[in-house]
C-alpha cells in the first residue's frame, strides 16, 4: 500500500511540475495539482480526490484563520 501511494504521488507531482513549466510558472499551485489529478486518477475517482481535497483545504483554512485569532 505504501509503495502504491507513492507511486501516484510521484505521478502526480511529475505532471503537475510538467504543467507548470509548459505554463512558465516557477511554483506549483492548485490549478496545476487538479489537472494533474485529473489526468492520472481514471474518472469519477479523479472527481472524488478533488472534492475531497477542496474540502479539507478550507477546513484547514477555517482552523488556521482560528489559530491565528487567538495569537
């Protein structure tokens, strides 16, 4: 299981490093991430990792911005 994670990481990483420099960006951002999820991982699962990871971004976005409040 371990080794299959890291395989899609990798992958995934790759293609999106790929797309930003076909785009001439010199980070990552999430645009780049998303397309690459969307062309490695088949389908509706593709749909599923992004949902998923759209709502655990503004979660962390949520408990962040309370943490920091409280500073």
């Amino acid at each position: 299981m371990d080794s299959f994670v890291k395989d899609i990481f990798q992958k995934i990483a790759s293609e999106a490093g790929r797309l930003a420099r076909y785009k001439k960006n010199k980070c990552l951002t999430s645009r780049e991430i998303q397309t690459a999820v969307r062309l490695i991982i088949p389908g509706d699962l593709a749909k599923h990792c992004i949902a998923k990871a759209q709502d655990t971004i503004a979660l962390y976005g949520s408990n962040d911005n309370n943490n920091s409040d409280s500073e």
